[in-house]
C-alpha cells in the first residue's frame, strides 16, 4: 500500500503540482503561528509544548482519520486518503521550478538573471556572485530541498506506515521541518515573536528529527553515485561536524558528482562548481528515486509474499 500510494502521489504531483501559496500549506503556516502565539511564553516547559502541539497535532488527526477510513470504508478508501496526504507534502515541483529557471539563464548565459533568481529563491544578497559560487549555491540548495521535500518524507511516512500510522509520518516531518524555518526566520515587527526557548528546542527536535532521514539520502547519494568518494567526504565532514545533518547531505553530493561545495576555504576536493554540474545532480536526484521506489516495491512484494 506504501508504493501504490507513493508512487500515485510522485505522478500526480509531476502532472498538476501544488500551486505556491495553495490552501493546503497556508493552513499549515496559520496553525503554527497561532500555536506560536498563544502556547510560547518564552520558558523552556513551554517551548516543549508549543513544539508538540504544532506538530504532533496534524500528525495525530491524520491518523485518526486513516483509521477511520479503514475501518469504514477499506484500505482503497485509506489508499487515497495517503495519496491526498503525500501530495501535499512531498515533491520536487514545490521547489524545482527556481532549479530550472536559474538553470537556463546560465546556459543562456544571462548571468544577472540567474542572481536575480537565486536572490528571490534564497533571500540572499546574490548581486556580486561569480559564475561558479552561483552553481554552488543552486546545488546545495537544491539537494537539501530534495532532502526535506522528497526523500525526508519518504523515510518518515515509510517507517510509520509499516507501524500502521498511515501517511502521519509525511505530516510529521514536513510541519517539523516548517516550525524549524518558522523559528529561526528574521521576526517581523507584524509577526509572533518567536522565544529563544521556542528556537532552541525546534532546532534540537529537527536535528534529532532529520539524523536518520540525513542519512538515509546521503547513503542512497553515495549508492547512484561515486560511491567511495561520496562516503569518503561524508566520513571527513563528520570527524569535522559532527551532528550536521544537512552538512552529511552536502558532503555525500560533492563527493558522488565530484565537485567542490561548501565554502572556499573548507577543506575537500572536486571540481568547481560549473552549471554541467547542475545536470549530474538532477541526475543524481533521480537516480536515487528510482532506488527507493525499486526498495519499496521489493519490501510491498516480499510483505505480499509472506
């Protein structure tokens, strides 16, 4: 039921993606606000609850309602109901669109256009990039959106699915993952302030959240890529930093692909970052999708077998 579900979800996703500011990611985005709002206090006990209650929440309802499903209707009922939930919360449309667009400025060679679009992407100051710390820029930014979009997801919703939690996995990870963008924003003088008590706890629960999921995406990187490269640099990365899990995902691309990342004076070897580059990370991506769709459907027929 877990790659029916994914894979229906991966197709309609590709065919009519969620359009940005849609009804369903605006809901979320109010929830938490609200919770934020009226549970952080600013002491660290309500930290914790503002944290749980935003995300453990969703979670729950959703389960609560795949159940309710099966028990009524049958597991076609609670099959749709999982592809309705994976669409909202995993896929390479919500964020592919700024790869491409800055993709074809620098094959077009319109480097300005490409600064302007990875400015309005990354919110970052992008006017005096040179061509290739732009390529860098859109290869770790990319790669973690993959992560957080597609393959965190994956991990989290199989997991759970195989526990008979249903698609709460998915919704798990995709709202912790927000509360952690949410706290660690700039605050606006029209927003909910934000507790340092609040930031410390989501940061901690998102690093205890995506360490496996991190994992998890680097070791499928270093399987459709270069394979003793990638864990190489993974391994050197974590005798550096360790506990840095967006930093693990970085390490195991550069080293698939061969190419440079991370700052200029990091240590590491590879390529400099050139926009060819951009098609062996999609590449990449892809391959590893393909992995895991290949491991689900095996552990689906092994599970029918048994």
């Amino acid at each position: 039921m877990s790659f029916i579900s994914i894979l229906f979800a991966l197709l309609l996703e590709q065919a009519r993606p969620l359009a940005p500011g849609n009804p369903v990611h605006g809901s979320v985005r109010n929830w938490v606000r609200w919770v934020v709002r009226n549970l952080d206090t600013g002491r660290p006990h309500h930290g914790w609850l503002a944290w749980w209650v935003a995300v453990a929440v969703p979670a729950v309802l959703v389960c609560a309602v795949h159940w309710l499903l099966v028990w009524s209707l049958g597991w076609v009922a609670a099959v749709v109901w999982s592809v309705a939930i994976l669409y909202s919360t995993l896929g390479f449309r919500q964020f592919s669109h700024h790869f491409t667009e800055i993709r074809d400025a620098l094959l077009a060679g319109d480097e300005d256009l490409a600064r302007q679009r990875l400015a309005q992407w990354m919110h970052i100051d992008a006017s005096a990039l040179p061509r290739s710390e732009i390529v860098r820029h859109v290869i770790e930014h990319s790669v973690l959106s993959a992560h957080r979009h597609v393959f965190g997801v994956l991990a989290w919703y199989s997991v759970l699915a195989m526990l008979g939690l249903g698609p709460a996995g998915a919704v798990w990870y995709r709202v912790g993952e927000y509360v952690h963008q949410h706290v660690n924003r700039p605050q606006v003088p029209t927003g909910s302030p934000v507790s340092p008590a609040l930031q410390a706890n989501a940061n901690r629960a998102w690093a205890l959240m995506d360490w496996v999921p991190a994992r998890i995406t680097a070791l499928g990187f270093a399987f459709v890529g270069s394979f003793e490269e990638a864990v190489d640099s993974w391994r050197q990365h974590e005798a550096r930093c360790p506990g840095d899990n967006d930093g693990v995902i970085l390490a195991a691309t550069a080293g698939a692909v061969n190419v440079k990342l991370g700052e200029k004076e990091a240590p590491g070897t590879g390529q400099t970052p050139q926009p060819v580059h951009l098609r062996a990370v999609v590449g990449l991506v892809w391959r590893t999708v393909v992995m895991w769709m290949v491991f689900l459907a095996l552990l689906s027929l092994a599970r029918l077998l048994g």
